[in-house]
C-alpha cells in the first residue's frame, strides 16, 4: 500500500498468481479498516495543497507521469498479462490506451473554463466557476487492471481532487506499478493513496466518510449497486461503469467478412472478459449460415495459449469463476436446443491444463430464453441467434436492463441513423466494433451506470459547478 506518499507493509501477505500456470507471480500487502482511514486523513490533508495549484502545475506532474509510463510500456504489459491472463498484443493494447488517458488529462487540466452568465437585473454581475469536488475514492475490477484506473485517476488529479484507490485484489500488481511512477514523478504526499485488500474492509471506511465527496467505481452491477445504496448516508456524487451485454447486429446488407471480423476483434478480445464485448450477436435470416460458416473458420483459427507467447491471440481466463460461468451458460444453451458449431469445453490439453483456460466458442441456434442471452457473458462465446427485421432485433436488442455499449453493421445510411438513435445504449459503433477513444464519452445507460468517462466528459464528474453573483453600485 502507498498511503501519504510512503510504501507500507502489513501482516497480511496476498499472493499473485498467473493464471496461465498457476505460478505465484509476485505479492502484496492487504490494508485494512484502519489504513484505509489513514488514506482518508492523507488525502484531506493533501486536497488545500493540489487544489491549490494552477491548473499548468498539476499538468506538469501529469506529463511526468505520461513520460515514466512510456518508458515502461512493456514491463508494465508483461505485468498485466502475468497477473490476469489476457494475451500480451491485448495488454499493450491496454497500456497504449493507459498512457493516453493520462496524456488526454494532463493537457485537458488546462481547459476547466467556467461561464459569465447575462444577468436579469443591469447591477448584477453571474458567473459559474467549477471547482475540484474534493477528495475521492476510486474502485476498480480486474479486467482492465491499469487502464479503469487511469480513466479515473487522469481526471480526478487534473481538475485537484486527491484520491484513495482500490483496485481488484485479483490483479493488482499494475496498479503497483503506476503508483511507483507516481511516486518517482514526485506527486506530492497524500495526493494519491493506494490500498489493497478486501471490499467490506475497505469499501466500508470509504463509503461511510464524510471526507469522501465522491466515488467512482467500474465493476459490476450487482456491486455498484450497493455502493449506490451506501452513497444516500452522506449523499456523496457517484460515476458507476457498471456491466454490459451488447447486442452486435449485422444486417442482410452488410459486408459480411467486414462483421465476421469485427464480431473476433469484440468478442474475443481479452479473452471475452470486457463489459463491452459483443455477448448476443444477431444475424439477418437471409445471411445467418454464411455468416456462421465464415465465423466459424475465423474461430477455429484462433490460437489459445500463455498470454506472454506471442503466437497465441486467446490467453488464459481470469479464475476458476469466471470458467465456471462460462461453462453453465453453454450447458444451459445446449440443453434449450443450441448447437456448438466449435469449443463449448475448457482446454486442458499439455501446459494449458495448469491454467484457466476455455476453448473459444461458437453457439448457433441460440434463442432469447437461455441464460446467455440475459446473463452477463464474461469469456470467449460467441452465440449468434437469428432475426427476420429491423422492427424484431431492435426490440430483442433493446429487451435488457444493460445499456453499456452496441455495434451494427450495414451499408443503408439511413438506417445507420435510425437505429443509431434508437438503441438504448451508451455507445453505438457502426461497422465498427471497437468505438472507443480517449477523446470520447464512454459509459453507459439504464443498470450499466452512470457518469461518462474520457475526453472533456470525463472532467465532469469529478467538479462542482459553484454560482458567484455580485450586485455592483452603478
Ligand atoms: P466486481 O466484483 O464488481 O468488483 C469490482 C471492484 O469492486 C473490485 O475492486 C472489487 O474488489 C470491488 N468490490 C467487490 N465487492 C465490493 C463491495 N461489496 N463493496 C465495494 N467494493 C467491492 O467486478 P469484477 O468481477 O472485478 O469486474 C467485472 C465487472 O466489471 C463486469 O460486470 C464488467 O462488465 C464490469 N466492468 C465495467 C466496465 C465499464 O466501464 N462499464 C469496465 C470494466 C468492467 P475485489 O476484486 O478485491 O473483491
């Protein structure tokens, strides 16, 4: 843990492990209830002093943090694949995106403007200024272990908020790793706060301060819930990224090689472990076969292994869980009359037995009453299922309480903009599978959250809007 600008230790040691091999990859501490309170005193100690700042100052500790990140772009890559799985191309990926956010911010910290508003009355004087909303506690999952931290992170320090962190427990070597930078680019103490350990022990404290005026928190629904919940005592301001279940349409006039590539590139990613992977890809009656027969060849192709082989796209999956999940959705697909066209078991085959490691997957036949259609798919299965129009998919694409991100694909113009205002999502990609930048809002609508993340939309969240009016002598 890094509180008030110091590494610490506790008695309570967590190992890593790689999931690829089972092999203890590293260790750290885990914090508790009376840590995290030291957090919290740090932090408020610390909001006078980087508040307090101008706005080219904090940048300038920002670039400085850009610049250690892009000496170690690939240790830090090595270091998410050894702690969570996914396949090295996925997580320098991860880190490409990780270094931009902070470069996004570290040049948008410069740019909160506020208003001068026309008054009603000629001896009044309206301004609106945005100020920092204080000190703020971030939580974040597993699956993205560098970059969900960096989307909050960024932000926050730009506009002068100070912050305690808690990443996942499951993956949190990376978050190890960005702390030391921030400890080498000199980030004054308090600043920023890690602390790693269990969620009640942690979340508890955080939640329950009155210190703490914001929490920011991407992870699922069911826990983001709760934080929801727990936020009304001190009525703090809440940005949830919460879980996904994208539709992925694709169109009878669609270029279907273009689709077949962007359904690989959006389910399987990361081993199909991202809230905004493709998770019920609907496919045009008159195209369904060919389509799947395309699919499945690109399928079948993919090469599963230890993320660190460069040779291998799919790596390991997180845990045991995750697998088990996985694997429950594909028996209960099947046994309510789905096909497997490819995989539908875990690989256990030589060196990938020592690991969690689950064949990507094809489903055809797939129906709307089987539970991958309406649970949260957190691995690498693909299951297409069958629509005859525009007015039926747009009704079974929009029939969920998610609303994170969604993806169609045709060539009609019109319908590109009709079904783009239509589908009750966050983020629409057309013919495009992969929509998201550092420059754009990502987040999501109805139970997938609350609050938007990158470009100039992500200062938002962490500012309060303050109304100045001053009555002059004429
Ligand atoms: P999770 O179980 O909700 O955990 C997320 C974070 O919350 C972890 O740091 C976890 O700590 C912590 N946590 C767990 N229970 C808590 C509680 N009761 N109070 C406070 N904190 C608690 O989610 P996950 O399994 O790590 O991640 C997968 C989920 O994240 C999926 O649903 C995915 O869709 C979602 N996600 C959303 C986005 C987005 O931008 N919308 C991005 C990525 C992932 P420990 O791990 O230490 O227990």
């Amino acid at each position: 843990m890094y509180i008030n600008g110091e590494w610490l230790k506790t008695n309570k040691k967590l190992d890593i492990k790689n999931p690829a091999t089972g092999d203890v990859v590293d260790h750290v501490f885990l914090v508790g209830k009376a840590e995290t309170e030291y957090a919290i005193q740090a932090a408020e100690a610390a909001f006078p002093l980087w508040s307090g700042l101008t706005a080219e100052q904090r940048s300038g500790y920002l670039q400085k943090v850009v610049n250690k990140l892009e000496e170690k772009k690939e240790y830090l890559a090595q270091v998410i694949t050894k702690e969570m799985g996914k396949s090295i191309h996925n997580a320098r990926y991860e880190v490409d995106n990780t270094v931009s956010f902070f470069k996004w911010y570290a040049e948008e910290a410069r740019r909160v403007y506020g208003d001068t508003i026309p008054a009603s009355s000629p001896n009044r004087r309206i301004s609106a200024i945005r100020q920092p909303v204080g000190v703020v506690g971030a939580i974040t999952p597993w699956n993205f272990p560098l970059s969900m931290g960096a989307r909050k992170l960024g932000p926050a320090l730009a506009v002068g908020c100070t912050i305690i962190f808690k990443p996942s427990s499951e993956a949190p070597l990376s978050s190890v790793e960005l702390f030391k930078i921030f400890d080498e680019a000199g980030l004054p103490k308090g600043v920023v706060n890690l602390v790693i350990g269990s969620s009640g022990e942690i979340a508890g404290p955080l939640m329950e301060s009155k210190v703490v005026r914001k929490i920011s928190f991407t992870g699922s629904t069911e826990v983001g819930k709760i934080l929801i919940r727990q936020s009304a005592d001190t009525v703090k301001k809440v940005s949830m990224e919460l879980g996904g279940h994208a539709p992925f349409i694709v169109f009878e006039d669609a270029d279907i090689d273009l689709a077949v590539e962007g359904t690989i590139i959006s389910k399987f990613s990361s081993t199909g472990q991202q809230c905004v992977c493709a998770n019920r890809i609907y496919v045009h009656d008159t195209i369904y076969d060919e389509f799947a027969k395309r699919l499945h060849e690109k399928v079948a192709a993919l090469k599963v292994g230890n993320g660190l082989d460069e040779s291998n796209e799919i790596g390991a999956m997180a845990n045991e869980n995750g697998i088990e999940k996985v694997h429950d959705q594909v028996i209960d697909a099947v046994n309510k009359g789905a096909r497997i066209l490819y995989g539908g078991s875990r690989l256990s085959d030589g060196n990938l037995g020592k690991g969690y490691f689950y064949s990507p997957t094809l489903l055809v036949d797939v129906k709307e009453n089987m539970k991958i259609c309406f649970e949260e798919t957190f691995g690498p299965i693909a299951p297409l299922i069958r629509f005859n129009s525009e007015e039926e998919v747009l009704k079974m694409a929009n029939n969920i309480e998610y609303g994170l991100a969604s993806y169609f694909y045709t060539n009609d113009l019109s319908r590109m903009y009709r079904l783009s205002e239509k589908l009750e999502y966050g983020m629409v990609g057309v013919n495009d599978p992969a929509p998201f930048a550092v420059q754009g809002p990502f987040g999501g609508v109805k139970e997938s959250g609350l609050g938007r993340e990158g470009g100039r939309y992500g200062l938002d969240d962490y500012l309060e809007t303050k109304l100045i009016s001053v009555a002059i002598r004429l």
